[in-house]
C-alpha cells in the first residue's frame, strides 16, 4: 500500500508541475504579445507547497527581464 501511494504522490506532484509550467507558458506568451518582447529561455527553481516540494521547475523569462508570473 506505501509503494502505491507512494507512486500516486509523485503522479500527482508531476501533473501539478506541468500544470505550474503550461500555466507560465500562457502568461509570458501574453506579456509578450502584449509588450513586443521577446523570450530568453527558461531558469529552474524549486517551490515549496503545502504538501510537498516541486523540484526544478522550469520558469520562463524574457530578454528585458520585465515578466513576473503570477504563481509566484
């Protein structure tokens, strides 16, 4: 039972980041369509949640430094 709950966590805790991470995607594609930017890549970081720590989350970014998402 520990090892299939164990299996459900890290399910869970995977689809939350690529939901974190989609979610980034929308916002800097709209600051940059609205803004004439451009993007610059991507920086990792880990966020703490109440439940649990995602690790390496992949936060987007623009060459003028100008976009802060809203996650955060």
């Amino acid at each position: 039972m520990e090892e299939l709950d164990k299996k459900v966590s890290e399910r869970v805790r995977s689809t939350v980041k690529e939901f974190m991470e989609s979610l980034m995607k929308g916002e800097i594609q709209a600051f940059l369509d609205e803004n004439r930017g451009s993007g610059n890549g991507y920086y990792h970081r880990d966020i703490g949640t109440k439940y649990w720590e995602i690790d390496d989350l992949r936060v987007p970014r623009d060459r003028d430094n100008g976009f802060q998402t809203a996650i955060f």
